[in-house]
C-alpha cells in the first residue's frame, strides 16, 4: 500500500506533508463544533467534526445548553462515530467509561494513579502500556464540570510529532518504529503481576489501512527506551520537540465541553477544586478509530 509514511518514498512524503501543514489549525477554537444533541448528530454537524479531525486528527464539540453530567452525552456520541469497542478497566465505571475525578479515598486504588489526583500528566498517548491487539485508537473526553482553576490540556496531532521528528533524522523515525522501541516493564500487585511487562513502537503503521498511529509516554519511570545511539537520540529529541512545539494546541474544557480523536498526544495542567467546582471529565478509551460515514441520522440537517 502506497504511504506518506514509507521512509523510501519522499515524493509521496513531501505532498502529503505540505497538505498537512498548510490545513493544520492555529488554535483550538478552529476545531470546535457546536452541537444541538450529540445523541443525534445532524448530516451537517457530522460533516463539521469530521473536518475537524481531517485536519488534526481531534475535534471538539460544544453542546451547554444541555446537562453536563449526564453520560449518555458521550457514549452514544462516540456510538455514532465508529466507536464501538469500549476498553473496559477495572477502575472504569460499570458503563465502561471512566470518571475522571481526584479520589477522595486515600485507600482507593484510584489514589494511586496520577489521572485520579490534582497533579499534571505529561505527554502521553492513552493506553501506552497495552498489547499491540488492545492498542488504543479512538479516544473521548467529556467535561461534566471543571475545576475552579487549572485543568488545561495541551494537545498534538502525533502525525504532527510525526513530520517533525522525520524532518530532523528520518532514521529517528525508524528507530522508533522498531517493536522493541519502548518497553513499560510488569507492573506488580499484591497478588503477583497485574500487567505484564509489554514491549512496542513508538510509531507504526496500520497494515491493512495504512493510517499512523503511536504509542508514547514522557515518562522517566517504569518505562525502558532501546539502548542503541539512534533511538536515545530519537527519544531525547522527541520530548524536546513535544516541549516546543509551535503546533501545540490548548483548550480548557467547561461543562458540556468535549473532546473526541484517533488518540492524539496530550497533556494535564495540575489543577485546584472548590466545592462548586470539583473537577469530573467522562473518558472514554476505544479500540476503534474514529469513522464518519457510521454516524447515523436521526433529525433532519
């Protein structure tokens, strides 16, 4: 299958790059669409979000006119979009999405995660750490209510982070896309090993539909890099492109606000709460990547 992301062919690279970076948004708002009920999408506000996501593979939608909080908002927005295959975990909730909010229980296995705390979260794509047929495709996330301050999420297309890593050493790119690029060792439990420890690329290319997808976390701890020169190099100038890119993009989510994307880089500003404003965004991780001849109509455009 011919590929901008075959390193043998620079022809096919070089216009596919161009397009890229010529439509690529300047800022966020560039990519928000207001949507009437994301329960029922309309021909036209799928037309709009799938512009969106063309153009960097992530949309947001705006619906505040209707209850934040309630989950159906996301899952049968997400339902209407290819997405499917909901990853289920066990600190999901019983519906499979998650509730992303700091644990108030310190005994709670919640507690020991960073998403579930006030703290930031670096760079990472989600599912990092998952076997190569559980990777992580299609991403949501809904804001039911944000915090008083903080909460800010950086975001990057990885086909972004893709172009500029190739414009520097496309042997970088190779690098990365060896299967033992990047390794999160095992991690342990009471009861033995609850992960295993799993090895992948950093970059890798659908075989049957030829998209790019990644696999990355900024991580310094229980992560393993590949020793040899190239990929340390490779690595060390990946989180220094991810520290300054031009093309990083920044929202702050409200209520009613969301996200949806073929799990694109992305950040977590530390943030603060107050009782008026206690943190809860609805994540959903899929198997599926997002498509948009499957949204189904149900009121007229």
């Amino acid at each position: 299958m011919a590929s901008p992301f075959d390193l043998a062919d620079a022809t096919r690279y070089r216009a596919w790059r161009a397009t890229k970076l010529a439509t690529y948004p300047k800022k966020v708002d560039e990519l928000i669409v207001p949507l009437a009920d994301p329960r029922a999408l309309t021909a036209a506000e799928t037309t709009a979000l799938a512009a969106a996501c063309g153009r960097a593979n992530m949309a947001f939608y705006h619906a505040p006119h209707l209850p934040a909080a309630d989950k159906s908002l996301p899952r049968l927005l997400a339902q209407q979009l290819g997405l499917h295959r909901l990853e289920g975990n066990y600190l999901a909730d019983e519906d499979g999405l998650s509730s992303i909010t700091p644990s108030e229980d310190e005994a709670s296995p919640r507690g020991e995660f960073i998403p579930y705390t006030h703290k930031p979260i670096n760079w990472h794509t989600d599912g990092y750490y998952n076997t190569l047929d559980r990777r992580i495709l299609g991403m949501t996330l809904h804001c039911a209510q944000d915090a008083e301050t903080g909460g800010e999420n950086a975001l990057l297309d990885h086909e972004i982070a893709y172009i500029q890593l190739r414009d520097i050493n496309p042997d970088f790119i190779a690098a990365l896309m060896q299967p033992d690029a990047m390794t999160i060792p095992a991690r342990m439990d009471e009861d033995n090993i609850a992960r295993a420890e799993q090895s992948g690329p950093v970059f890798a290319v659908d075989p049957e539909q030829g998209f790019l997808y990644m696999r990355y976390t900024a991580r310094t701890r229980s992560i393993v890099w590949k020793a040899d020169p190239t990929t340390q190099a490779a690595v060390k100038t990946l989180t220094e492109i991810l520290a300054d890119s031009e093309y990083t993009l920044t929202a702050r989510m409200t209520p009613g606000m969301g996200l949806i994307c073929n799990n694109v880089l992305h950040t977590r500003n530390g943030f603060s709460d107050s009782p008026g404003h206690r943190r809860l965004l609805y994540r959903g991780r899929y198997y599926d990547r997002l498509r948009f001849d499957a949204a189904t109509q149900t009121r007229p455009a």
